[in-house]
C-alpha cells in the first residue's frame, strides 16, 4: 500500500509531553489510528480519528491531523514511564477496513 | 472484556518444517485478519476474511502460506515449508464488520525458524 512514515525514536523525560508524528500519502484514507505495542505483546487500540476531523481528545491522549499535509500527530500529556512502548501509526479506507501501518516510533521515557 | 486469542504464543521450528497458527476471534465478529510483523516494522497484512470467505490475499505468498476459516469463526495460518525468512511476529485480528472502525488484535505468536 502507500507509505505511512513516522520517526523511529523519540525520548522525553517523564512529566514531560511526548508528541509522536506520522505522514501518509493516501488521500483516500478515511480513518488513521494510534496503536501501541508493549514488549512481546500484541497491538493495543490507544484512539482514532476519523478524516473530517482535525482533533480529537481521550484523557491524556491528543490526536491532530492535518489533511491538507497528510499529518497525524498523538500528543500525550504528562508522560509516564509505562508509556515507554512502540507507538503505530496506520491509515485505513473505506473498503475492506484492512490497516496500513508505520513502521514505528520507539517511545523511551526517563525518570 | 473479550479477547482475540491465538495459539501458540511462541513456535520455534527448523526451516523446511510445516507450521501451523490458531485465531479465534471475538465472538461474533465477521471480519478477520491475519498480519505479519517483522522484527522493527509495522504489521503487514497477509489475508482477510469476510465470514469464512477470503477477501484480500494478494500479499499472501501462496507457494507457501494458506489460510482457512471453514465455518467463520476461528482460523488457521499454515507455512509448509518454513523458511528462515519467515520468522516473524504472526498477529491475528478482528472486527465486527458492521461498520465499527476498531480491530482488535490478539497478543500474536511469535515464529523463529532455525
């Protein structure tokens, strides 16, 4: 499918706010989503928002997504150390609701 | 809360060898994946299923990889024969398919070949 790109590394120090970010190319995604992934354990669900959005808020979780650029932004607020984990980004259309995923951003946060 | 189980959790298995993973999705969920996750990518989709019906396997590699879910609702991914290339994360997912966006997944099973 087409790309999702995110950065693969991102460390901040707990407290701090960790933004995550992720472009992709397909203009016919209708939903992009934020999973996380712990060591050895599979996907888990964090939010996901659909494309006629530009924001959406869950608890510490901000989601941004900019259309125009193909950008998608998760904001999370006073970050913690079980934070620490992969974050993915994936598009999805409208047909089959099969996922595009990032290849990752590795989340490391400090004491 | 429901899960997507699968079983097992991890296989190692010498190339050459045959292999074979389980998936049972949430009760009641009409759609299932089956994704492969290299050790620092994304998850890939391999094949889905509408009911018991294969909706999407054009990234399957069917000289080796089948995929069956005979009554709709659990599933099986096969390899025969295993190659080291294969080893990888093997996770299985599920959505209802009437419309609600979420797929849940189950905690995978992780595949080494030697």
């Amino acid at each position: 499918g087409e790309d999702v790109e995110q950065s693969l590394f991102l460390s901040v120090r707990e407290g701090d706010s960790s933004v995550i970010n992720c472009t992709y190319t397909d203009s016919s995604s209708t939903y992009l989503y934020w999973y996380k992934q712990e060591p050895g354990a599979g996907l888990q669900l964090l939010t996901y928002i659909f494309s006629n959005m530009d924001m959406k808020q869950d608890q510490r979780l901000t989601v941004l997504l900019n259309k125009k650029d193909k950008h998608l932004s998760l904001r999370i607020a006073d970050t913690q150390t079980g934070d620490s984990a992969i974050y993915f980004c994936a598009e999805g259309s409208n047909s089959g609701y099969a996922l595009n995923f990032g290849k990752g951003t590795s989340l490391l946060v400090t004491p | 809360e429901a899960e997507v189980a699968q079983s097992p959790r991890y296989k190692i298995t010498e190339k050459s060898q045959a292999v074979a993973f389980w998936c049972d999705p949430i009760s009641g969920h009409a759609t299932l994946y089956w994704y492969r996750q290299i050790l620092g990518q994304g998850p890939e989709l391999l094949v889905q299923f509408q009911d018991e019906s294969v909706v999407d396997d054009s990234q399957l590699p069917k000289d080796r990889f089948s995929a069956e879910r005979l009554k709709g609702v659990d599933s099986t991914l096969k390899i025969q024969p295993a190659e080291l290339g294969d080893s990888a994360m093997y996770l299985c997912a599920s959505n209802p398919g009437t419309g609600d966006r979420e797929q849940y997944f189950g905690p995978g099973t992780r595949l080494t070949v030697t």
